[in-house]
C-alpha cells in the first residue's frame, strides 16, 4: 500500500484559503472527511492520525479538514485580494460554515470520489449538523458526527458580568476588538466572535434535554453514524444518552448507527486506534451496500 500525506490549501467562496491534510491511499474512491472543532488540531487531537493511516492501510482516503478555528490564529491567505489573513477561534464567524465546509465537498468532487463520508469531531460535529440540515448534498453518501458539542455546557461558565462585557462592547461597535478576558477561560477572541458563542449561536443544535430546539437535526435527511467515549464531561455524566437524544430527532435514527467507545472522553484518549479500527470498518460496511444496491 501506497501512502502520501499532503498538504491541501482548500479556498472558500470568500477567497480565505483553509488549510488541510490529506492522507491520500493509492487510487483510493473513498474519502472521509473530518471538519475539526475548535482548537481541534493534530497536537490536541492526535487521533487524526491514527484515523489517517488506518483508512490508508484500508485503500481509503483521508482529510483532515481544518476550518477557521483549529487553532488560536492561523496565518492564510485570501485567493480575491492576495491579502494575507489571519483567522482563528480568535475572529471566527459562524456563518461561514456553509461555505468552510462547501470547499471541501468541492474538492472532493473535483478529486473525483466515488464515496464520500462527511464527518466532524465537537464543534466540528455541531458545523457537519448546520451543513447538512440546510443542503441535502447528494455528494454525500453518509455523516459521522464524533463527540458533538454540548454548546449549553461550554458556556454554562460564562457569569452575568462577562456577559455584560460582551453585549456592551458590540453595542459600542467595537465587536472587533480583542475581549478583556478569555471567553470559557481559554479562547482569547473579539467581541463579536464572543457575542455568537454566548447570544446567537446557531451551531447551539444538540443538547442533553429532550425539549430543546432540535430543528437543525431534524432536518437532516442523510443517514450516518453518532460516536462519543463513555466518559465524554460536556454532556453533565450521560454521554450515551445525550448521543442517543440527538439520534432519536432525527427522521433517520432507525437507520443510524451509534458507537460508544468505553472508558474514554471527548478526544478519545488511549482509545484512539479504537477509534480509527471502528470508522473504517463503518466505511467498509457502507461502501459495501452501495456496490450492493448498486449490483
């Protein structure tokens, strides 16, 4: 088996060029693609690797798809102004998912894939959710959502007082300065990145309760695959139970398959090879009923 690891600069339809990893088999018709969370780069989330070589080994195509928020900044380029730019969970704008994730679905087509699996790990989950709900892309045959954000739990720490700054700083259009203090304790961002997180978040699609707004996931009409470790600590001690609530608003759930990874949390820690032995055997079990439907 050959193996070449590559990087890819995948351009979005604003011109800001996304930074990407392929692990690229020999004439592989299978991709997946895993659109990260935030901060959810290869340090954090050495799992990617594991995921990359395993589908490798399987002559199945792997991206590693960063979007605006991999990392705290990212030095890029823009394709329309030959700007250089700088994004990252520090400027992120959520509304710019559809089009983040657009590139690499572009990318993937003009590659030429025969299968092409949409996945996204956190956040990244919680962006695959949006994407989906509002495009019914026939370009994917299946989703895989890895451990998707609890956005309520993240934010659950956020005091009346931090509130107080953010919603005042935008008010005063000063949106695009840096805030006073971290945003969760740890993402040093502008005000009007903040003020999404806190105020509008529309990446805020799963949740523990059962009567929360759940429109975005019943929306999704693509079949796929929900995954979270048994320790995942976003979602207040019931991880298969949160995964399961999100499943059972889905008009596919009965199709849908559920893994859950025992004795591991959000990142998948120790059980990383697990992980990536259990995706690939997903994949292979999918691409064979699609030749069998197809036969």
């Amino acid at each position: 088996m050959k193996q070449n690891i590559k990087k890819l600069d995948i351009p979005t339809k604003r011109g800001t060029v996304l930074d990407g990893v392929l692990f690229a088999a020999e004439r592989a018709d299978t991709v997946l693609i895993a659109i990260t969370g935030i901060h959810g780069n290869f340090y954090s989330n050495p799992f990617y690797y594991n995921i990359g070589d395993t589908l490798n080994a399987a002559g199945m195509d792997f991206i590693y798809a960063q979007t605006n928020d991999a990392f705290g900044q990212i030095e890029t380029y823009n394709v329309k102004t030959g700007q250089k730019e700088i994004i990252g969970s520090w400027n992120e704008d959520f509304g710019y998912t559809d089009e983040d994730i657009e590139g690499y679905l572009d990318f993937a087509e003009e590659a030429g894939y025969k299968h092409i699996i949409l996945a996204g790990h956190s956040l990244g989950a919680n962006k695959v959710i949006y994407y989906l709900s509002r495009h019914h892309d026939t370009r994917v045959e299946h989703f895989v959502l890895l451990s998707p954000a609890n956005i309520g739990y993240l934010t659950s720490d956020v005091t009346e007082k931090e509130k107080d700054i953010i919603r005042q700083q935008v008010e005063r259009g000063e949106g695009n300065k840096l805030l006073p203090f971290p945003l969760l304790g740890w993402i040093n961002c502008i005000g009007s990145t903040a003020y999404q997180w806190v105020f509008d978040n529309m990446l805020d699609n799963v949740h523990v309760e059962q009567d929360r707004d759940f429109s975005s996931v019943g929306k999704i009409t693509h079949t796929g695959a929900l995954v979270i470790g048994t320790y995942d600590n976003f979602t207040y001690g019931d991880p298969a139970g949160f995964l399961r609530n999100i499943n059972e608003h889905m008009p596919t759930a009965r199709e849908n398959k559920l893994i859950f990874l025992e004795r591991t949390g959000h990142t998948y820690q120790q059980k990383e090879q697990e992980l990536a032995d259990k995706l690939c055997e997903l994949i292979r079990d999918w691409r064979t009923e699609a030749e069998r439907k197809a036969s």
